[in-house]
C-alpha cells in the first residue's frame, strides 16, 4: 500500500499553502504557512533525489 502523494499532488499542496500564505494578515500564521510548505518542498526534492540516486 503506497500512501505517498504523487509529485503533482505535492506541488498542489504547496501553491495552496503559499496561496493561503498570501492571503493571510496574520504574521506568525502566514509564517506557518511558508514554512509547511518549505517542508513540502524539502520532501518532494528528497523523494526526486531518490529517485534519480536509483
């Protein structure tokens, strides 16, 4: 079973963190919000590392 999202569904989960990011008037919030992105980010590079270390 492979519950990992695809690379795709990944870049969707980041523009719409930064979306929110955007959008949000709350610093400490909009901070957040960049940053779970960021880890997203991180972990699509990690996995496309992988991939191509293969």
């Amino acid at each position: 079973m492979n519950n990992l999202r695809t690379a795709p569904e990944v870049r969707r989960e980041m523009a719409a963190l930064i979306a929110d990011a955007v959008a949000e008037p709350d610093d400490d919030r909009r901070r957040a919000l960049l940053v779970l992105a960021d880890h997203w980010a991180d972990m699509l590079r990690r996995r496309s590392e992988a991939t191509t270390s293969h």
